[in-house]
C-alpha cells in the first residue's frame, strides 16, 4: 500500500539534529568544530550529552534535550514526527553493542519516514553540509496524516 504525501516546506535556516554514541561522541565535535561557520546559522538540538559537549567545547547554542538512553532518541523521533527536525546526524558506533539500540532503530525508521537527510558517519555528514540545499529553501514530501 502506497502512503500518500504532502509537500513541506523547509526554510533555509534548519533544525538539525546531534546525535552521537560514546565512542563517536569526540568524532562528532571534531566535525562540528570543523563546520563551526556554516552550524551557527541553523537552529541545533541534541541528545543530553552530545548537546551539552557541542555547547561547552565548540560554543554553539543546542537546545538539550534528554540523554539517548533516557529517552532523548525518542525525543528527537517525536520531534521529527511533527515536522520540527530537518536533518539528523547521528554519528553512531556501529561496532558497540547498545543497551537502547530499539530506541536507534525507531529513531532511525522515523527519519526515513519523514524523509529527511540523515547522515551516520563524517562522510556522510560532509555531503549533507555542502548540499546547496543546506542554505536555501527546500521542499520536501513527507506521509500524509489522511487514511
């Protein structure tokens, strides 16, 4: 069954979500330092710790939300769900085991859903910054609530 979609509009200034595991945690602010400039004219907010890091050693505002574990993946999926997230980075470690790893898949699943960029991995993260469509306008099509 095909899901039917309506166009959203996003504005040049996004909301971007960060998400990092431990072990990636230190990845992330090496890339974020690195893309201080272009960061800085979008809205940020992250998981507990990985926004608290970004604002304390790169100096950008994250709006903080709760720790992955303690709900703050789920957080971020809800707030994707209602159309306030543009893009997530999620710099995760794919080779250590997660105690909350159904909470990463539904924060990945609702991404994908919601069509929006995602990126997992420095280079990923690069081409989604560099996109021209990271400082314009853009249009994109996300599920229908009509059944």
């Amino acid at each position: 069954m095909a899901i039917s979609t309506v166009e959203l509009a996003v504005p040049a200034r996004k909301t971007i979500a960060l998400v990092a595991h431990d072990n990636m945690k230190e990845e992330l602010l090496e890339w974020v330092g690195a893309h201080r400039e272009e960061l800085a004219k979008h809205a940020l907010i992250g998981t507990g710790t990985t926004g608290g890091l970004v604002a304390e050693k790169i100096g950008l505002p994250v709006e903080r939300l709760r720790s992955g574990p303690l709900g703050g993946d789920q957080q971020i999926g809800g707030r994707i769900s209602e159309g306030e997230v543009d893009v997530l980075l999620f710099f995760w470690d794919p080779l250590e085991p997660q105690p909350h790893d159904p909470d990463i898949k539904a924060l990945l699943r609702i991404a994908v859903v919601w069509n929006i960029p995602v990126a997992c991995n420095r280079a990923s993260a690069d081409f989604i910054m560099s996109s021209p469509f990271m400082s314009t306008d853009y249009v994109r099509r996300v599920p229908s609530h009509i059944r």
